[in-house]
C-alpha cells in the first residue's frame, strides 16, 4: 500500500486542538494529498483529553490512526503525553509541549499554531500551504500574531530535532 | 456549482448535498454527533430550524415532503427512539417530496447514554437504508436518498456514525443536481391519513414499493465490489467498510451502500466467487444474520467486538480470530463542569443536602462525577421528572421526600414538559420538586438554540416558551425562580422548604452557561439595533 503518514494531536479541551488538526488537514489538502481527520466532539470535550487524528498520503481509508502506527504525536499538554503516548509507532517522533520557547510567545493562545510550526519544521508540506491554511481558519485580526508564533515553533523544531 | 474538492466532515457534506438539492427545509433537534448538519446548512445559506424534539421535526419534515417540498430531517440514534412514531407511520404514506431522515449513531458512545445500531430501525419501519463511509459518499448518498425518496415516495434513512460525521475527508461536489419538484398542494386521501381502511392497503403497498427497491439495489445500488484474492472475501457498510480495506489490502470487498434493503443475490454472488466470506459490522451482528438467513455461509466477529468502535487494528484482530485481551489505552482526563459553570453550585447544595437526584440529559449530567458525585439516575431526555415521580411514588416517605428531578432547559422543552403534567396529573402524597437548571442554551452540543431562548437557530429572535407561566398555566403548586448570582445562596434554604411541603414545586435556577454568555450578548445586542433599524424605517403617521 501506499505509504500514508499519521499524525495525532492531543491535549485538553480549550487548548485549541481541533483548531489546529484543522488547520493541518486544510495544509496538506493544499498540498495535494488525499486526507482524513478524525476526532469525538461532545460530552468528551468539555475540559477532558482531546485528540484528533491526521492521516494523509495518495489514499487513506481509515480515518483513524491504528494505535501504535502514528508518525509524529504532537501533544499541546504534558498530562497528556502519556495517555497518547500509545498510538506512536517504535521510531515515531514525539512533539512535546516544550519545544516552544514560552518566552518568546507573544499570545499564549497561539500556542497551537506555534506546535503546528514545530510539527511543519518536519514535514514535506510547502510553508505557502501552512499560511494559507491558517489565514484560511483564523480572523484576519489574527494571522500576523499566529504567523510569528508558527514562524517560531519552525525554528524551535529545527534547532531541536536537526531535519535533513 | 464548482467541482472543486473541499475538505467536509461527514455533516457538512450532508448539508452540502441537501442545499444542491434545493431543500425546502432542515428540521432536527441537536444530537451528537449530528448537530453540526443544521447548523452548516444554515451557514451556506439553507433553510434550517431547530425543533423542540425529533418527533416534531420528523413531523414538521412529513408536512413539508406532503407539501411537495424536499426535507432534510436530522438526529442523532437516540433522537429516532423519540420520532420512532411517526416514522413507522410515514413509511406506509406516499410522500411527494423527498423525506431524508438522517440518523447518527453513535457506537462507542463518545457522547450518548447508550450505543443502539439504528440498523434495526431499516428492517423495522420498513424504510430504505443508506450507509456513507465518508463525506465523499455522504454527500452522494444524501443526493441519491432524496433521487430514490421521490421515485418510491417513501421516507429513506442515511445512516451515519460518529467517524462518518466527525472525520473530514475530500468532497468533490456534482456539478448539477436534478431540481426539486415544485410544492403544491395534492389531495390523496388514501396515501396520508392512516386510518385502518386505508393503512391496511398502505401496508401491501410498501412491502410491494420494498420488493422494487430491492431489485433496484440488485441492478444499480451503490454496492461496489474491489477485487482482490479469492481466499478472503469480505461484506462491509458504513466506516467498518474503511477499516476493512485498510486491516486487509489484499482480500476482496463487497461494500454495500445500501443496506437495506439488502442486494442479497449480488452478496450471493460474491460469496460463490470467494473461499471464505466474512462479515466485518460496526455493532449488531445485523448484516450477518441476514446472510445467514439467506442461507449464504458466512463467518462474523465474536462478540467481544460488538461492544464499542471498530477500528484497523480491532478488524485485524477479528479477521485473526483474535479473541485474547485488548490493550487498554491509558485513561486520559475526564470532562468536567466548566469552571464558573452554573450547575456547580447546585450539584455543590444537593450533594450537600443529600438529595435522591433523578437526572437527565445534558452537561450537567457531569453532576454524577467528583466532586459533586450528585446524580442517582439519568436514562434519557426527559426522563428525571417521571423517574423522580416513580421514586417519589414507591419509596418510603422519609427517603421518597428527598427525591429532587433535575431537568436543563432546553431537554425541559424536549421531553420534560409532559413529564410536568404527569406530575399535576399524579402527584406523590410527599409532593414533588423539579429543578430546572436554565443555562439559557443547549450547552452540551454546542450551543444550540431552542424554544426557551427565544432565539430560532439562526439567532434571530422569534418566540420564547416563559418555564414559569408555563408551570403556573399548568396547576403547579409552587413556582418559584432563582437567578443564580443574586439568590445562589438561596436555594438551599428554597429547596429545603418545598421539599417539606406534600405539594407539586418547580424552580427555575437561571443563570446563563458561561461559554454562551458572550455570544447571547452579541446576539441580544444584533437584535436590537435590527429592531431599531425596523422602526426607524416604519412610516410615520
């Protein structure tokens, strides 16, 4: 089968997770792949562990990532690494929450998008699709805030993880 | 319409299709994970109205399809349990205008007291079954469910799931969409009012419309076979047809689009072409008892696997015949009452008074959990005052005085408000006390508007059913409201003075959910300046 990549985002409800398996599902569509998101919306939601599923690849079937079979776990929360730390694959990376530089973070409500600069530093997704994706989702008030905060969870990831 | 793909959960797609086949109208009460359908037929400019419960907007989507006009009925799997009676009646009526009435199931229960597979309700209403496996097929079968409602005149259900209605996956919408038909008043008496002498008929009737229905599935059904080896064939619908073709590439699929009623001699076929044929179905072993019936040999899932979601790796494991433990994931944090939430209080004060609570629907379910751990019952919508009224009935005096019905608002206008006139009607020798937590939304779906608010889904303001005059209108002997904020500390002496007393009580707590509150400001503040626009605008005299 075609190689797919599975991605899994977690946290808690409020910490804009889903927000941000949006925005990365509209960036890889904007790349050219076929996707599939998935997540609970509901009683689940309200301030419990939140996760949301992003596959994507040439064909996906399942929605859902197979437990152990995720690519990248990108994880908004430190309770919650290790309530998702199962659907990592042996060799998956993990994107812990202290990746970004707090300091550094104009708005902590960016923190999202700044994870999602960490996890773009590491995958083949064209940036020009990343800033669409994001304009696209958030108001307009938003995007230069959000633009810094994905600009600097890019570098963060880069001086972190060293990607070829 | 543009081609363009778009990325769509399985709601949205539904919508999608309903607006490109000119929907005359959306009916629903919220549900998930079913909600999300109304609300973005709105938003891309449908027409979509909440209703107080599913068999009123099951009823309001029959007047419309009597009418001529296309409708769009939405809920979730429990909803269908409260439009159930009319739905087995609507079958055996003619409808002109195409009927889709959508259930979401929610197996695994992410967000429901229960995980029934509405499959059973196909066989049992006798209506025609659509089962997408993502938004691609969700939006055809949406367009093909109002094509085969017109041509047969019969109500058809699509049937989603949680991962159909909450995965987002690329649509690439039709080009043209055959227009509605025109409403228009049509007398047929004998088609639309089921009395015996006309039902009997009707009945012939739909078995007969069933046995074409059939044979169209034979012939044209969205079934499709993706060959593979001739060792392993598996019979798949719905989103376990996903998981099957990922947990095993190499076998052949036979993924039916339409589950009822069943292409049974193409399954047949399939099977005569296959070694072994397996059965791979998300809940109920419907599918495979079917076959069996049929008399096509057919292997199913053991029933470790009926419980809870499907899954890749739960597949693998059944078409292993794999029967050993399941790891259990870690549990991660459970929901929670909001910070600031307006229930907190009360579930702090009957905690604390030690109150017998019949609970119900909705966020405040969550007041069954620490650190209130103040909820004895919850069963369904509206179901906290006639259990209440039941305990009050049976238990001795001294236990059946401490029995408090908690109700939200919106579940309230649901379902509860025959449940006051149950408790006027019949009232306990101690007397009862309903509670109900008015929030000022329906916080548990999303935020959705309801009768109560008076704010149609939209937001723009329109009627609004007022709890207390309705409580007084219906002989209730104490009604009383409290805003929280003002009279939080109140309630506690309240309630311990209506709970003494052998008398019929509701208490209207108010006080509004602090994720609505802002946004209800917004709303209020819009309505306002359109008022003042309107009269403004009015002709002086």
């Amino acid at each position: 089968m075609h190689k797919v990549t599975n991605i899994v985002l977690g946290g808690l409800g409020g910490q804009g997770v889903l927000t941000a398996s949006d925005i990365l599902a509209d960036a890889v569509f904007r790349a050219g792949f076929d996707v599939k998101k998935s997540e609970l919306h509901g009683m689940s939601q309200r301030g419990g562990s939140v996760s949301s599923d992003v596959r994507y690849g040439a064909k996906v079937f399942s929605p859902m990532v197979p437990a152990g079979e995720a690519d990248y776990l990108l994880v908004l929360e430190p309770t919650q690494v290790e309530v998702n730390r199962p659907v990592l694959k042996a060799d998956g990376v993990l994107i812990a929450p202290d990746v970004i530089p707090l300091d550094k973070l104009k708005n902590k409500k960016s923190f999202n998008v700044a994870m999602l600069g960490a996890l773009s530093a590491l995958l083949d997704i064209p940036e020009a699709a990343w800033l669409d994706a994001i304009h696209a989702r958030l108001a307009a008030k938003l995007h230069r805030l959000n633009d810094e905060a994905f600009a600097l969870g890019r570098a963060a990831a880069r001086d972190r993880f060293h990607p070829t | 319409m543009s081609t363009e793909p778009q990325l769509l959960n399985g709601d949205e797609a539904v919508a999608l299709a309903a607006l490109h086949a000119g929907v005359a109208l959306g009916t629903g009460y919220p549900g998930t994970p079913s909600t999300e359908i109304l609300e973005y037929l709105d938003h891309i400019g449908g027409r979509a109205q909440w209703s107080p419960n599913e068999k009123v907007a099951l009823e309001v989507g029959i007047g419309v399809a009597f009418a001529g006009g296309r409708a769009l009925v939405t809920m979730k799997h429990v909803g269908l349990n409260v439009a159930a009676d009319p739905f087995f009646t609507a079958t055996y009526t003619d409808v002109d205008g195409g009927l889709v009435v959508v259930s979401a199931d929610d197996p695994g229960m992410a967000s429901s007291q229960n995980e029934q597979d509405n499959r059973h309700y196909a066989r049992a209403a006798v209506a025609p079954m659509l089962e997408p496996c993502d938004s691609q097929e969700a939006y055809d079968y949406t367009l093909l469910a109002f094509e085969l409602s017109e041509r047969w005149k019969i109500p058809v259900i699509l049937r989603l799931t949680t991962r159909v209605c909450h995965s987002k996956t690329l649509v690439r919408p039709r080009a043209e969409v055959a227009p509605p038909p025109a409403p228009g008043f049509r007398r047929d008496v004998p088609a639309r009012v089921m009395i015996p002498a006309f039902a009997k008929p009707a009945h012939l009737r739909l078995r007969a419309k069933m046995v074409e229905i059939a044979a169209w599935n034979e012939a044209q059904g969205p079934n499709r076979v993706v060959a593979g080896d001739k060792d392993l064939g598996i019979v798949s619908s719905g989103i376990a047809a996903v998981h099957a073709q990922e947990a095993a590439p190499e076998a052949s699929h036979l993924i039916l689009g339409m589950s009822y009623p069943l292409p049974i001699e193409t399954i047949r076929r399939f099977a005569a072409g296959v070694e072994r044929l397996m059965v791979v179905e998300e809940g109920d072993p419907v599918l495979l008892e079917s076959l069996r019936a049929a008399g096509i040999p057919v292997e199913g899932k053991p029933e470790m696997y009926r419980f809870g979601e499907l899954n890749v790796n739960r597949v693998r494991r059944i078409l292993a015949g794999d029967t050993s433990p399941e790891p259990v994931p870690p549990k991660g944090k459970p929901p929670e009452l909001c910070q600031g939430c307006s229930h907190r209080d009360v579930f702090e004060v009957l905690r604390d008074m030690d109150c017998i609570v019949s609970g119900d629907i909705g966020c405040y379910t969550l007041g069954v959990l620490p650190p209130f751990s103040a909820m004895d019952t919850c069963v369904c919508m509206g179901a906290s005052i006639g259990v209440g009224l039941g305990l009050r009935h049976s238990l001795p005096d001294e236990q059946a005085k401490r029995v408090v019905s908690v109700i939200g608002d919106s579940t309230f206008v649901h379902s509860g408000i025959t449940g006051l006139a149950e408790m006027v009607y019949n009232p306990p020798k101690t007397g009862h006390v309903v509670i109900i937590l008015d929030n000022g939304t329906t916080a548990m779906t999303g935020l959705q508007e309801h009768p109560g608010t008076g704010r149609s889904l939209n937001h723009d303001p329109t009627g609004k059913i007022h709890f207390e005059a309705l409580g007084k209108a219906m002989g209730i002997q104490n009604v009383l409201s409290l805003e929280r904020f003002a009279d939080g500390h109140r309630l506690e002496s309240v309630l311990r003075e209506l709970l003494d007393k052998p008398e019929t009580s509701l208490v209207v707590v108010r006080q509004p959910c602090v994720l609505a509150a802002p946004k209800i400001r917004i709303y209020e503040r819009a309505a306002l300046e359109k008022m003042s626009h309107a009269c403004a605008a009015m002709p002086a005299d």
